[in-house]
C-alpha cells in the first residue's frame, strides 16, 4: 500500500471505477435521452460510442493514472508535462459542474425514499410541485453533498469500495426483477419495440451529441475521474481487461434501466409512448407508477428499496466527482483531505443552488436564463450546465487526454504501461485497435463532434 492508499486488489478497483460509471447517468440519463432520441435509433448510437469511442478513452485515462499516480492535473506534472495541465484542470472545472447539478437530481431521488416509504406512489402526478419545494427538495440535497463529502473524507480505499462491493449486485438484481415485472403490463411491448428496433429516421444531429455526451457522462470519463482512480490501482492489475468489465457493467446496467421504463411507458400510455420524451423528470414520472402498480405493502417495499439502491448508486459517483477536486487540493495545495472535502462539498452546493431553483421555483433560472440554440426553446439552468460539462467539455476532455497520450506522452510510453499486469497485450489486436483508435480516430472524431456540438448548441449552427 502506497502512502495514498491503494484499492486492496483487482475487484476492489473495478467496483469503485463500475461503482463512479453507475449512477444517476444509467438510471435516471439514460432513459430520458432515448426518449428525447427517438428510442432505439439513439441506443445504437449510444452504443457504438461506447465501445469504439469512449472505451479507448477509458483505457488510456487508467494507465495515466496509474502510471503517475497523481490527480489529474499532478499527473501531467509529472509526466514532466506541465504545459498539459490545463486538461487535468479542465476536468476539475467540469466535475464541479456536474457534481453541482448532480446532487440536484440525487436530492431528488433521496426524497423519494420517503415518499416511497409512506407509500405515495402520487408523487408522480405531483413531482412538479415536489421539485418546487426547494426548501424541502434542498435539505435532501444538503444532507447528500454531506455524506459524499463524509465518505471522500475517510479515503478511496475505505469507504468508496466497501459501499460498490455489496450493493452493485444488490441493484443489478433489484432491477432485473422490476424490469421482468414491468414486462408483464398489457402494452409492454409497444415500449419494447420503442426501444429495441430503431428506427434511423430519427437519427438527427442532435441525437448524435447528445449520444456522445451521455456516452462520456455515463462512463465517467474526459474529467480525470479515471485519472484520479487509476492513480490507486495496482502495478500488476490488467487495466485493458479491468476498462472492458466497467464498461461492459455500465452499459449493461443502462440497457436493464431502459428495460424497466419503456414497457411501462408502454403500458401507462395505452401503446401510444406518449410522455416518453418528457425529458429529466421522466423516471420520477414512470417510476412510482409502477411501484403503485404492485401496490400495497409490497409496492412500498420495492419501490422504498429501489430508491435507496439508485441512491447509494449516485452516491458512488458523487463519490468520485468530489475525489476529482479533492486529491488535487490534497496533492498539489496540502490541505488536509477532511478539511478539504467539507470545504470544497460545501462550495459545489452553492454553485448547485441555481440548478435547484431553476426547476420551477425562480423563474430566471427555470426559463428566461439563457435562450438555448438547441430548437431555440428557453433554458433552464440545470439543462444549459449539464449540456456545457457533459455534452461538450467531457468530448473536449477525452479528445485532449486521447491526443496527448498518444502524441506528447508517446505511444509506446503508453503501451508500456498497458503491458504491465497484461502479459499478452503486446502484438494483440487489441494493441494494434488501441493505438489507432488513442492516437487518431478518437482525437479526430471527438474534435469533430466537439465543434459540431458548441456550434449547434450554442451558436444555433447547423453543419449536418
Ligand atoms: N458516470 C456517472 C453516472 O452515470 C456520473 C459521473 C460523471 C461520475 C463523470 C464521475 C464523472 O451517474
């Protein structure tokens, strides 16, 4: 064990990196996007993004990390790179603003527990009142930030990796019992339909951005949060093998969260879908519903369970946004992690409350903040951050951290690092994908994409 703290073996890395990479982005993203994507068209974009694209992202972001083992803006330092370290700050910034209106929705679902507890399965028709509420909906959040900054203050090996051990399995069970309910509803299959068979019509620009974006988000990646985890993982761990299981859990769990919601959208709407593209609130919306459906003390009993395991969920990656910023500030400034974690929890909360009350309660931040150029339609705050850090900084973030590995750390550098604890890497096909999808297709499309999105998104510019 280094003087940092190491995760104590193979799985215990896995599980904290699977454990960031699961979250609200699966649960509460992912069904929500495909439902403003057109469904299954969206999916397979999605797809592809994730293993062609981000997968090499993840790769290189682990062996950054565990080459150095440094934060993210440290490791560029040590690399004997400096001139780098903006990347690594880049991705400081964007984990702030994602942690601030992350903890938003996470506050969100917290409550939920209780209203699951009293058995209001109601809530669904009143979660916009609920969302209003901020005094209510904010103490929840409060009370969030507070056990994130709790479990970053004891430590990555401690707390983070207890907390992934057990209740990853226990949601993935969780959820495949619901899903299999959910299958059952008359109408089910109009949502399966929905969602498995594409339709490539509905493929616009749009789309694929914001595939892009919920591919980076999802995975944790383009912000060094990989970087800061891999800083605490083993010399003889597999890290190829290692980004391949995270990734394969990740995405798996999002496609089981698709299987909970659209059969029954399908049910709740007669077949029509209708409500499938109601955007953030939609899990709120869906979800109680079919806690009601069960009804009684069982509905109570899985709907309570099932939001007290989508929490400790979001917990594990609030877990690792808050690391991103706190090993650096530990590292790199010497504040003591304790101090640091309440501190700099405390500051992301207030940067947060715009996203809170930007939900119906004030009305600058719910409408009049910003006109977004995306279909010119006014913005609210939690939208506009979520659209600037995940859709457009996290592809900027992987397009760097890819470019520079490649080309200013070098390859072979790099590869070196992959090889250590993967005896049968060198002159693999994986290899040979790796290098070219790190030093050229990943920097070259992520760019692409990148310019693409700021121009459309917030210029109102249109290419393709
Ligand atoms: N991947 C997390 C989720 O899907 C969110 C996250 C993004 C965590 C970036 C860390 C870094 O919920």
């Amino acid at each position: 064990m280094s003087a940092r703290g190491n995760f104590s073996n193979k799985m215990g890395f896995i599980l904290a990196a699977a454990g960031s990479a699961v979250g609200l982005g699966n649960i509460w993203g992912f069904p929500y996007e495909v439902g403003q994507g057109g469904g299954a068209a969206f999916v397979v974009i999605y797809l592809i993004f994730c293993f062609i694209l981000c997968f090499p992202v993840m790769v290189t972001e682990i062996a950054i990390g565990r080459k150095t083992q440094k934060n993210a803006v440290g490791a560029f330092n040590d690399l004997g790179l400096k001139k780098w370290n903006f990347v690594g700050k880049l991705g400081i910034f964007s984990g702030v603003l994602i942690l601030s209106f992350y903890n938003v929705i996470a506050g969100w679902a917290f409550g939920y527990i209780f209203e699951m507890v009293a058995g209001n399965f109601a809530i669904a028709d009143q979660f916009g009142t609920y969302i209003k509420d901020v005094v209510k909906v904010g103490s929840y959040g409060l009370v969030f930030m507070g056990v994130t900054a709790y479990v970053v203050s004891k430590g990555v090996s401690g707390g983070i990796e207890k907390a992934a051990k057990l209740l990853m399995p226990t949601l993935i069970i969780m959820m495949l019992i619901v899903a299999g309910y959910a299958m059952t509803l008359p109408n089910a299959i109009d949502g399966l339909k929905f969602y498995l068979i594409p339709d490539f019509t509905k493929i616009t620009a749009s789309v694929v951005y914001n595939a892009m974006g919920q591919a980076f988000f999802s995975l944790s990646l383009g912000m060094g949060a990989l970087i800061t985890y891999g800083s605490y993982v083993n010399k003889s761990d597999n890290i190829v093998s290692s980004a391949a299981l995270i990734t394969l859990t990740d995405v798996g769990i999002a496609l089981l969260a698709g299987l909970m919601i659209f059969p029954l959208i399908g049910f709740m709407s007669g077949g029509t879908m209708e409500g499938a593209g109601r955007g953030p609130g939609l899990i709120f919306v869906t979800l109680p519903q079919i806690f009601g459906t069960i009804g009684g003390g069982l509905g109570i009993m899985t709907g309570t369970l099932f939001f007290v395991l989508l929490c400790f969920a979001a917990l594990t990656s609030t877990v690792s946004l808050l690391e991103v910023p706190i090993s650096y500030v530990v590292d790199e400034l010497k504040i003591k992690r304790t101090r640091a974690a309440w501190m700099v929890a405390l500051t992301i909360f207030v940067i947060g409350i715009p996203s809170l009350i930007g939900n119906g309660y004030s009305e600058f931040f719910s409408t009049a903040f910003t006109t977004y150029k995306d279909g010119g339609k006014d913005t609210d705050f939690l939208s506009f951050v979520s659209a600037l850090a995940n859709d457009t900084i996290l592809p900027l973030g992987g397009c760097l951290i890819a470019f520079f590995a490649a080309h200013i750390w070098k390859k072979h550098n790099l590869d070196e690092e992959l090889a250590q604890g993967a005896p049968s890497y060198k002159g693999s096909f994986v290899q040979k994908y790796l290098n070219f999808a790190i030093g050229y297709f990943a920097p070259i499309v992520l760019a692409i994409v990148f310019v693409l999105t700021v121009l459309f998104k917030f210029f109102g510019i249109q290419i393709f």
